[in-house]
C-alpha cells in the first residue's frame, strides 16, 4: 500500500459513525450487508449513512453492489489487510512478526491452540 492510499483509508476510518459501519462491515465478512440493514443496526440516518459510504467506497474500505432494489455494501480484505500492513512494516525494528490481521487459517489455528 501506498502512503497516499494509507492516508487515505485512514481518514476515512477517522470518523465515530464511519469506524462503526466499517467495523460491522469486517464483522459480516465478504457479502456484506444492505444500506437499509446497517442504518438500522448502527442508528445512523439514511442521508448520513449515505455520505458515509461513500468516504469508506472512495478510500477503497467497502464495495457497493446491487441486488435488485438493495445497494449491498462489504468491506475490502485486500485494502484492510494492506493498512495493517502499512502500518506495522516495520514493527518493533523489524525484530518481531506483527503480520496481517485478517488471516482466518491463522486465527483458526490460534484459537484452537489455546482451546487445548
């Protein structure tokens, strides 16, 4: 990830309302979820939530798609995984693996290790 494309996503997340829909859209994974359903779980109005989406579509944090008369919005892997890693290229002079955040396998793993 570019500077530019960091600073970018990370204005977009700098914002209370923008952080709580991208958050929820990282919590329901790759199909995301309709406008009208993310108004109503977060309590944003749907004008608001509309010129939130979009800051969160311009920094390339969500994707919108159309299912017949719904516009369907999930959030980016690549872009998430790609600010995580941006920001911890160089973690702990490079000394310690603070590797992506988003690695399901990974997480699986861990967290039946410390089932065990």
């Amino acid at each position: 990830m570019e500077s530019k494309q960091a600073v970018a996503a990370l204005g977009a997340l700098a914002q209370d309302s923008r952080l709580q829909v991208f958050r929820l859209l990282v919590e329901q994974g790759p199909d995301g979820l309709p406008a009208g359903v993310i108004a109503d779980r977060l309590g944003i109005p749907p004008s608001s939530l509309t010129f939130h989406l979009q800051q969160l579509l311009h920094a390339g944090l969500v994707t919108q798609r159309r299912v017949s008369r719904q516009l369907f919005y999930a959030m980016v892997p690549e872009t998430m995984n790609g600010l995580v890693a941006y920001l911890t290229e160089h973690c702990c002079g490079g000394q310690a693996d603070c590797g992506p955040a988003c690695d399901r396998a990974a997480a699986s793993v861990s967290k039946d290790a410390s089932a065990a």
